[in-house]
C-alpha cells in the first residue's frame, strides 16, 4: 500500500499538468466558458473519468474548483477525503451513496442543480448510469483514499 504522501503526490501531479498555464498564473477575475476547460485522466479516479481544473491546484491550501465527467455504468468504489467535499451535478445524474462498500440499492440520486455536502473522512462511493458532469469544489490538499486497498486505480 502506497504512502500517503505518495498519494497526495499523484493526485497533485494529476491536477498540475492539466491545468492551463493562463489560469494558473493569473489573479483574481476569471472567465471560464465550458470551451475553455482543458480536460485530462484522473489517476486517482477508475478509468474513464476526466478532470478539467478550473481553480486550485488542489495539493495546496487554497479553495480549489474542478469539473468532473464521468461516463455511463461508471464506478468510483468506497473512499474518502480529508477535507470537505461540496459536489453540484451540472449534467447527468449522480447516484452517490454512503457507505464502507459500493452497493447500487442504497443511494441518493442527484440530477441536474443538485449539491451535495460530504463532511472529512464520511466513506461514500458513486455510480452513474448516463454521462455525467459534476463540479466539485473545496480547499486542498485534496486526496483521493479508498477504503479497500485493492480497489485503488493507482494499485493497479
Ligand atoms: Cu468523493
């Protein structure tokens, strides 16, 4: 099982390289259309998902703003962060639940203007039956742990 500095680190890297170098210099007043968002692959996510970083970067103590896309009959197994997560279903719909192990008979479904609030370290997992978009915003560092080892993309 990796460290969890090791962890941290990925997710950072993830979240570095796909954020536009124009966003990530500038301050203050931002104007971002859905044109502009750079997509890529998220590591700490099963595969499939795709990360577009609007505000962050999500390993430093600042607040952070990401969209995430999932597509349809995706997965994202039990796990959980150190921080509070705050999630608005911007497209599709959101089947997430709470809970130490993934099971599509207990959840709460979450269309579109949709938000849900997570407390630190609360277990939940997350499936999809269509593609969905989902923004996510925060205050890093931010990282991604599963409560099954096994389970953990970045294991693989
Ligand atoms: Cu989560």
């Amino acid at each position: 099982m990796k460290s969890m500095i090791h962890v941290a680190f990925g997710v950072a890297m993830a979240f570095l390289v796909s954020m536009p170098a124009s966003w990530a210099q500038s301050t203050g007043h931002k104007m971002i259309s859905p044109n502009d968002l750079l997509w890529s692959d998220v590591p700490s996510l099963p595969a499939g998902a795709k990360i577009a970083v609007i505000e962050g970067p999500m390993n430093e103590a600042v607040p952070f703003t990401v969209r995430l896309k999932f597509p349809a009959n995706y997965q994202i197994p039990a796990h959980w962060h150190p921080a509070v997560e705050r999630v608005t279903v911007l497209s599709g719909t959101v089947n997430m639940g709470v809970g130490d192990k993934l099971d599509m008979q207990q959840s709460m479904t979450l269309s579109p203007g949709s938000m849900m609030i997570l407390q630190p370290k609360t277990n939940h997992y997350v499936f999809t039956k269509e593609e969905t978009i989902v923004q996510l915003n925060g205050a890093g560092p931010w990282a991604v742990t599963y409560v099954n080892p096994a389970e953990d993309p970045r294991n693989k």
